[in-house]
C-alpha cells in the first residue's frame, strides 16, 4: 500500500510516520518474546508435555530464562513509571465494544478501524485491556508462583504434608497455559494490520503512521526531529 | 585426594589405639618362623603381635587365643558381650520392641531356633547351641579371629556353632585344614572387608543371598562397584563408616536413620559414621537444585541405581511351598538355571535371582515394624494376603521420611492358619526330624515349635511374603547416579511414591486438558478468522 491510501480525510489531521516504540520499547519487547518462547519450550518440557529437552537442561534454561525476564520485567516496570508509558496500559472500557465488533465482523468486510494510532495513545481499547491482562495477571501468577518454587529449600520444611507445592505447581502450570493462549492470540493480530507484516515491522522499526495534532507537528518538528521519519 | 589424607591418617592412629597394649618384654624375639610374620599393623601400631609372649601357642581352640588376647586386652570382651554381634538381641530405639537374630522372622531361612550350630557359625562367638538361652557368657567365648585374622586363613566352620576347624574337615566337597590358631593370632589387625563379609556378603546361607548390596565381590571391589571401597580409589574398609566404639558398631538395620541432621562426624565427635551425612553433609552437591532433594530423597535413592552389581546375583524370590521334591529314586530334586544358580532345591524349595537390580523405593522414617517368632499376624496381613515381614514405616508427611531404595524381597513361608503366626521349620540337625535330613515338613516344623517353646494348631500353610532391605553400599561414581529423568518423567522410577508434587511426572489432569482445550480452540478460532479474512478480502478484490 502507497501512502495515497494514507491521504488524510477532510477535516483529519494528517499521518505521519513517527517512531513510536523507542529503541528501549523495542529492546525489551523482542528479548521478552525470546524469552517467554525459551520459557514455554523448557516448561512445557519440564511439565511432561514433550521430551525434546533433557530435564536437567530444561531446568537450567528455564530458571536461567525466568531470572532474566524477571529483571527484564522489573527494569521495564520501572521505565514505565519513569516515562510515564503506563498509562498506555489503562482500559478504556468504552472503546471495546467498537473494536471488538470491527474484529469480530468489519474486519471480514473492509471497514476501517474504529481506532487510530495517536502518539498519547498507541494501544487500541482492546489491545489496553489484554496487555493489562497480562502484565497485572498472567505476568505476575508466572513470576511470583515461579519465585516461590524457585525459593522451596527456604519453606520446605514447612510445606511438608501440605499442598503448598501443588498449588504453586496448579497457579504457574494454569498461568502457563494463559501465556500460550494470550500469545498465539498476540501474534495472529500482529497479522491485522494494513498488511500482513505491518506491525511486526513496525516493532522492528519503531515507525508507524499516526495522527498528528498541528501542536504535535510543530513540537515535534520543532524539538524531536529525529522522532519523524524523513 | 586430598580428603583421603586425613582419613588414612586417622586410620592410622585408629588401628594405633586399637592394638596398643602394654610394652611387650623386648627380649622376647621368639624364633625365626614367628620373626618373619610381618604383621601389617606393626607398621603403624605401636604394638608388634608377632613379638607377644602370649600368642606363641600353640593354641588348641579359638577360646584359648580370646584367653591371650584378653591377657593384654583385658575390657576387649566384655566390650564385645554388649554388641548386637554377641547378644542377637536389641531393643528397637523407635517402636521399643525387642528384635534379634533369635526372634525376628526373615523370608530366608525363617528363624534360627532349633538350627543352631549352623546359623550361630556366625556368631562372634564360640559354642552358642541352644539360641533359646543368650550366649554363652564367658569371656573365652568371644571370637577375636573373626574380626580381626588378618591371614585369611581363619574361618568358622558353617555347622560347628562357631568354631574353626581344629581337624581337617570336610566341608561340601572341600577338604577345609584347620588354621594354625597361633600364627592368626599374631597376624591381628583392623578387621577387613573380607572379615565383614565372612559372615555378611553370605547372610542367608550363601554368596550375595540376603542383602543385594552386599556380596564377595567388595572383598576387592572396583570404584566403579563401590566408589568407596574400591581398590583402585579410597579404598576403605566397611570399619570406615561403621566406625566402632567400645567394640559397638554404628549403623543397624534395627535402628536406621532415614536422615542423618547431625551431618559431618568432626574428630572430636561421636565418631559414629554409619550414614551418607557423616562425611558430606546435608549438602553436598555443587549444584545447589540437586541439595534442595536432600530433604526428601536419600542419597542413596540417586547414587545406587542398581544393586547387585558385582557378578554376583542376589536371591529376589525364596518360595519355601514347593521344597521337598524328590524324584523317582526318591533322591531329593535339585535343578540349576542356565547362570548355574540353584532354581529349585528339595531342601528349600523354587528360587529366583537377579543382578543389576533396580530397587523398589518406598517413604521410609527410619522405623521398622518386624514380625517376631511370636506374633500374631491378625492385622498385618494385607488385603492381597500379603504380609509384610518388615514394615517401613513414614510417609511424604512425616519431616523424617525419606524417599529410600529397597531390595524387594519376596517370599512363600510356612505358617500356622489357625494360630496366625509363621512358624519355625528345623531345617538343619543331625536328628531323624530335620527338614534337609527327612523332607518332612510338618515333623520338622512341629520339632521346630516344640523347640521354640511355641503354641502350633498342628495346620501348616504357607504365606506370601515381603521383605524390604534398605540398600545403602555398592554406591556407584558420581557420574553414574540417576539423571533428573529418571524420575521427573511420567512413568519413572517413582511412579509409586504419593504425597508429593514431582514436575515432569505430576500434573493436574483437568487443568491439563482445560489448558491444551483452550489453546486448541483458539488456534483453530485463529484459523477459522484467517480464513474468513482471506476469502473476504479475495471477493471483495474480485468485486472491484
């Protein structure tokens, strides 16, 4: 697709292409893809489901992996607050049923989506939803589950007859299951876009075409020039 | 090898103090024969044996050495009068129940009573023929050579209660001579892994029978059958870990400890070293994932993968319900398999053996609860109608227990329907009743009980039975114990082991299908969506 199908509308402010996932967003998005993928491999290996992994090398790649995207993920969470990028990540309840309508059925007939890209606001209502969904629930029911089981020699000895074991076991292997689900789902709407690579391209460049305010223009033009795309 | 150092120098002084005794008269060179006995000990002891007045001999009898050696060594037998070696007699530290050779039944020969001058040759004493009563108590009664014949050539003869040969005997088809008492008697030293073993790798009558970690071929092991007694490594002696005070020996199948949390036994300690933790600790591995499993699973569960190891089979199955078979001569039936091993014996009825063995592993507290001659079996029979001979008690919630592997043995034993209790066969005597003799099972178990002072219905039956031997020696080199696999995996070694949560072998059946339903249905969703989009978009560019 040429740009003359991004020929703004009347009244529309015009698209520009715009780095909008900085060179740390992009970072920490493509090592947590790399990771979580070591992770399910080496967990669902250490859980039984294939035998593709000596055990004692799944164990070892799978703690090794889950250390790093927890300091990864402590790091970002950190870089979030500093930047103020987290609220990026607050739902929008009102805009969901438009975009869930548009993926459900306008998306099969060519109509446009209901949500456009603006530099304050990245993530369409639904997309907010379920990286929250992942990041206050999935993410953490992995992480913390997964410290406790990392730290059992500290409480063995009081989980003895319990079902302190099992049920960090149940919480990591359910939440595992979630990570998959959300992440088949995450990679088939990268898909969604103008073209089939579109996204993924553009969380390899950091570019995409959004609407700009005049304001924006100007401040950008004026202030953060490397921000826009020649 | 730097570990061994410390360790064979404190072998050193060990066998220094042992050995020590007074200062012998230095003009007593004694003559030439005795001169140039070298006795192996005097390179470390202070105490040179071949040059003690006392053991010139000649030497009659066994108790007429135990008489020298008590002339220096003068506590060695009443040291030895109040150790499970002597007595075959024990209290049990945790159910408080009164064990021993003389009341604890076995899925082997069953119970001594009534067979004594066999089975009390391995007595560490002399003339035990009545088991009824307690050990003949005299001091010359203690057998010193047993333990510590440092020739080789001292054996207690299988049916004399105990004593050597003092003629030329003929023992199976060997012609046994009697040793020269004297010339062992200056040969003493720290006892050996073939002293041990005389009487420990052949429990159960024979080479390997009983134990399944325990056999001839420790008596000059490779590391790679024992990491710790091999030649060709450490080379310890089973005095290593079963370090002895006051003649009492630490480590018993009567008083196990599942779990040592005393750890390292330091010089200054009880030097008691019976167990795994004495000399490595509760953590022992570099890797810290393999020391969080310390808790729960016994060193010995990873680092014996297999027992029997050595070439020689251990007997897995004794059925006692098919001995007595004679053939058409009326000549007792006896048939070897193809390894050579006895697979039937008219004296002791169908047997089966196994070498490289894997154990069976059970939770395991360190409390037995052992059948005794006299007890009545109600209640311990399970449901299957099999009993138990040894009940290993503890489980995943008890802090004690430990994952522990077992030589499963099994057994078919007489015992009396009626009265509920096993029962004593007299298989050995040289009386018209004895099982080996006549082949007459209720005449022999009726001597038996009669012997044994034991009430009997008269009804014989026989009883399947298990037994479990914890298996702690043939401890393989490091880079041989168990891999995460074979037991994180679904169907591993602890398949049978309840109570605890173990990856790779554990999952939550429902969450497992709810999960893999939901991932199925939503790539199949994805799919369907996909496909709906590709079809869409071609009749809508088609429609242009």
């Amino acid at each position: 697709m040429s740009d003359a199908t991004l020929a703004p509308a009347a009244g529309k402010p015009p698209k520009r292409a715009v780095m909008i996932y900085s060179r740390y967003e992009r970072f920490w998005h493509w090592s947590q893809a790399l990771l979580i993928f070591i992770l399910t491999f080496s967990g669902f290996g250490l859980h039984g489901t294939h035998g593709l992994l000596p055990f004692e090398v799944a164990v070892n790649l799978h703690t090794t992996a889950a250390l790093v995207l927890i300091a990864l993920w402590a790091f970002t969470t950190f870089w979030h607050f500093t930047t103020g990028q987290w609220k990026q990540y607050l739902p929008q309840l009102s805009g969901l049923p438009a975009v869930i309508r548009f993926y459900a059925w306008g998306i099969l007939t060519g109509a446009p989506h209901p949500y456009s890209k603006t530099l304050r606001r990245k993530q369409n209502a639904l997309q907010s939803l379920a990286y929250l969904l992942f990041m206050v629930m999935i993410g953490p029911a992995l992480w913390s589950s997964g410290i406790v089981y990392l730290t059992y020699p500290w409480w063995s000895h009081w989980a003895i007859g319990t079902i302190g074991l099992p049920a960090v076991a149940f919480i990591h292997t359910a939440a595992a299951f979630l990570m998959i689900t959300f992440v088949v789902i995450h990679v088939y709407m990268t898909t969604t876009g103008k073209t089939v690579t579109h996204y993924v391209k553009t969380m390899i460049t950091g570019y995409d075409s959004v609407e700009l305010t005049a304001a924006e223009v100007a401040f950008l033009e004026e202030e953060k020039s490397d921000l826009l795309k020649k | 090898m730097l570990r061994g150092v410390p360790i064979r120098a404190l072998w050193a002084l060990l066998i220094a103090f042992a050995f020590a005794g007074p200062a012998p008269a230095a003009e007593s060179a004694g003559p030439a024969a005795i001169a140039a006995e070298k006795s192996k000990a005097a390179k470390t002891s202070t105490a040179d044996h071949t040059k003690f007045k006392a053991l010139e001999g000649p030497f009659a009898s066994g108790p007429e050495v135990t008489k020298a050696c008590l002339t220096c060594h003068t506590e060695a037998s009443h040291q030895v009068m109040q150790s499970i070696h002597w007595k075959w007699d024990t209290i049990s530290p945790t159910t408080g129940k009164r064990l021993g050779k003389t009341r604890t039944m076995n899925s082997f020969c069953g119970s001594p009573l009534s067979n004594e001058p066999r089975c009390t040759s391995c007595h560490a004493g002399y003339g035990w023929t009545d088991a009824r009563q307690p050990p003949p108590n005299e001091p010359s009664n203690v057998d010193c050579l047993a333990c510590h014949d440092k020739t080789g050539t001292y054996k207690k003869i299988p049916t004399d209660a105990g004593h050597p040969a003092y003629v030329e005997r003929k023992v199976g088809d060997k012609m046994v001579p009697p040793p020269d008492l004297a010339k062992v008697a200056r040969s003493v030293g720290a006892p050996g892994r073939e002293n041990c073993g005389a009487c420990h790798f052949n429990g159960g009558g024979g080479d390997a029978v009983k134990h399944g970690d325990l056999d001839t071929s420790l008596i000059k092991p490779s590391k790679e059958l024992d990491v710790h007694m091999g030649v060709d490594g450490q080379n310890m002696t089973c005095a290593t870990c079963h370090t002895f005070n006051a003649h009492i020996q630490s480590g018993s199948r009567y008083a196990t400890r599942s779990i040592d949390t005393h750890g390292k036994d330091l010089p200054k300690d009880d030097h008691d070293r019976a167990t795994c933790e004495s000399c490595h600790g509760a953590e022992p591995h570099k890797v810290s994932k393999l020391n969080d499993h310390t808790d729960r699973v016994a060193c010995q569960t990873c680092h014996i993968p297999e027992f029997a190891r050595g070439g020689v089979a251990t007997k897995t199955l004794w059925d006692w319900s098919t001995a007595g078979k004679k053939d058409a001569n009326g000549k007792p039936i006896f048939i070897k398999d193809d390894h050579g091993h006895l697979k039937y014996s008219a004296e002791k009825g169908d047997f089966a053996y196994g070498e490289n063995v894997r154990p069976a592993y059970k939770w395991y507290n360190g409390t037995i609860e052992q059948v005794n001659v006299d007890d009545k079996l109600d209640g311990r029979i399970e449901p299957n109608g099999i009993l138990t001979l040894n009940r290993l008690m503890g489980d995943a919630t008890d802090p004690k227990a430990r994952i522990w592997p077992f030589k499963e043995m099994k057994g078919k034993q007489p015992f009396d329907p009626e009265l509920k209790t096993l029962l004593v066969n007299h298989v050995f005597g040289k009386d018209d009743s004895a099982f080996w003799t006549n082949f007459d099972l209720p005449k022999a178990i009726k001597f038996g009980m009669e012997y044994a002072g034991l009430p009997w219905s008269g009804k014989i039956d026989f009883i399947e039975t298990r037994m479990y031997w914890p298996i702690t020696h043939m401890v393989a080199p490091k880079d041989k114990a168990l891999n995460c696999a074979e037991c994180h995996s679904r169907d591993g070694r602890l398949a049978g082991i309840t109570g605890v949560y173990l990856p790779g072998r554990d999952h939550f059946s429902w969450l497992d299908l709810l999960g893999y339903a939901a991932f199925g249905l939503t790539i199949l969703g994805i799919a369907a969506h996909g496909t709906a989009r590709l079809v869409m978009r071609k009749k809508t560019t088609g429609a242009h």
